[in-house]
C-alpha cells in the first residue's frame, strides 16, 4: 500500500500502546516486516468522549466507523430506538471483525492508536436505565436534538472532567419519550444549529465540536 | 416519497424565498400537486460561511454535497491543489446538475431553502491571487492544517461580521507552498485537533464547529 522498499521508514504504532517509527526489513507478497521502535514524541491523549448512536441504515453506518475512530472517541454505544428498523440489527456493517478493520482505518488515517470500545444494544429502555452507568462514567451527559436551546458550541462543559457522553438520534429524531427517559438520566438537550442533520453529520459534528473544544494545544517543537 | 394522500399537508419551501406549508391537491404518476402556502415562521438566516475545498476524490466528492449543503454553505469554491488528480475536474460529480440536485437533497433534509453557490477552479494560484477577492467577500480567512496553533473552536471570530471563508485541503494536506500562498492573502492557520482527517470529515467538521460558533439561538414559541 505504502509503495516502499527495504530500508524505508514508516510512520506506525501499536494499537492502545505507542506511536513510532518501523524500519522496512523485508517485503513480502501479503505482509511487510518491520522493526518498529517506540517514539518518544507527543501522543494524543486518549479521548474522553462517549457516543451513544441510535443505528443508522447500514449503507450509512459502514462509511461511518472509519469517521468516529479518526475523530477520536473512548465508546461507540450503538442503540435502538423507535425510529431505528430492527432488520439493521442483523446487517454485516455491526459484525466485530467487519468494524474493527473499519474503526483501525480511521485510527491509521489520523495517527492515532487508541481504539474505541463498540457495545451494541437492541433495547433503549434497558440500556439507559440498566446499562449505561457502567459503560460510560462520563457525568457530562448531552443530546443532540435541534430544538435543544442550548448550542453545543457555548453550553458550559464544566462537569467534563470524567468525559462527555453524547447522544445523536435517528434519522427522523428521537422520540418525546426517548427524548424524556435521557432527560431523566441526566441528560441535557443541545443542538448543533437549528437544522436537522442526517445521523451520520450529526455525529461527525459533534466529535469535531467537542474534540475542539476539549483539545488541549500540544506542545511542538520548532 | 413522503407517502401522503390528498388534503395532507407537507413542509417544503420555495429556493431562496420562503419556507411554508403545501396541501396536497392532486397526487399525479410523476408528481404531486401542491398548494403553497408560504409561512411567517422563522426561517434560519442565510449561512455566512464560504467554503474553499480542494477537490477530494469524486467517491467522496459525490457524497460530500449534500452534507454541506444540510449544515449550511453560502459558497462551495472547489479548488485544484497540488495534491490534487487532475482527472478529478472531469467527474461527473462536477456537473451542474448532478451538483444541483445533491444540494437540493441536502437543503430538503435540513429545511433550508438557500441554495449554496458553486464554483470550480482547476488553477489554485489564478483562484487565490485573482478571483478569491471576488468570490467572498468574508474578511475573516481561516485554512485548516493539523498543525494550526490556534484551534478553530477557541480563534476570535471577530472579525467576521462578513462572514467567514474557510479553506480544507486535500487529502494529503495543503504543501508549504499553498500554506504560504494563502497565508499571504489572510488565511490564518487553525486546527480542529491535531490529527489529519479525511477532507469529507474535516469540510463537516470545520462547517459544523463554524455553524455552532455562530449560531444565534432562534427565537421559539413555547
């Protein structure tokens, strides 16, 4: 893929480990070798952001993966809904092996080497009620609806000390009681803007909001 | 599509005028026949934002439309760029109608009715020395680079009472060149985060972070 030859050195990493530098050894029909060696340098630290996503259709879902991992986020909690259609549960685009060849392409993509926690749940009720507090134990807790009043960009993310967990819906939005049980969960209804955005904008926009404004500027040098 | 019967009512909107209400009259093989009824709602504000993208590859371009069109665009300037194929300018994506009816999906999805202006330049040089001046008139110039000090979610948008005109590379990134170029006609060099993103991530990201920064909260009944 990389078109290189032996002696070559490529930028790589490990996943949930380090970023470095691996010295091409040998090429090989189906594989190269490489002798890798850790950097020193600057790795991003690992995100701190939750995403709870009621299922898109499956042509959407599959382009989506690569997206959210080269955003960055900790937790992709994937759920039903009342506007999600159940035969989506079934489709190939949530199989492990399928997204996790997806989810290392983003991080190849970005550089980055921490890859995100998947956990699928084909009952809203149960996972907001039962699940959620052990999968994510972020207490800033946010849903993406455009009717919310407050802007992402602006609401006060001062209890963001232990992550954020965001909820983007459906296509076709969530629903007044879903919109109701995350309420009384603890979550708080913001909107991008006053558009209604298709789920898989929707939640590219929100990893870059809250990417950008929970980054901290790294250290360069030059 | 909307499957509704006669006497129904349906949202839509006339192309740059209004927003309202049609009732369905007669429903045709090909068509429906409406009667329009243009609302005095709210309807949100003409997007101030331009933006200068560097043609990426017509799989990604071809998805790309509508998405910028649902967060809200005033003009889409597509750019040549070193790292961009020379092929790629005889797309079909590139086609007035093609271009056209992907932006109106976009539209039609967000409930906008301001079609973004479209322009494509195979020079990037003859764009940024001679036409750019003429294309937007947004003082605050912005180019994303991974390597931005500023980030895009913190960067005083103050002076962009006129509006804002962004800049997304290609894949591959801008070279020091073109970074020189533009930062020589008053781009200034932001970052979402510091990782590289696929330019159809960064264009929704960067309009989105723009979209949410300089959102007004509508006003709403209730």
């Amino acid at each position: 893929v990389l078109r290189v030859g032996v002696g070559a050195q490529v930028r790589c990493g490990v996943i949930d480990e380090s970023v470095g530098t691996g010295t091409v050894l040998e090429v090989l029909p189906e594989a190269v070798l490489l002798q890798y060696s850790a950097s020193t340098e600057f790795v991003s630290a690992r995100p701190a952001i939750d995403l709870l996503l009621a299922l898109p259709r499956p042509k959407v879902m599959k382009r989506l993966w690569a997206q959210l991992a080269a955003l960055g986020v900790r937790r992709i909690i994937v759920s039903a809904a009342w506007k999600v259609e159940r035969p989506y549960f079934d489709s190939h685009v949530l199989e492990p092996l399928f997204v996790g060849a997806r989810l290392r392409e983003g991080l190849s993509q970005a550089g980055d080497i921490y890859l995100p926690a998947v956990s699928v749940h084909r009952q809203f009720k149960v996972l907001v009620e039962d699940d959620l507090d052990d999968l994510s134990n972020a207490r800033c807790r946010l849903v993406l609806d455009p009717a919310g009043n407050e802007s992402l960009a602006s609401i006060s993310l001062s209890n963001a000390s232990d992550g954020i967990l965001a909820a983007v819906g459906p296509e076709g939005g969530w629903t007044p009681y879903e919109l109701d049980l995350l309420s009384a969960h603890g979550f708080e209804r913001v909107r991008i803007n006053d558009r209604t955005l298709r789920s898989d904008t929707a939640c590219v926009a929100t990893l870059a909001i809250l990417a950008c404004r929970t980054d901290r500027v790294p250290m360069r040098g030059g």
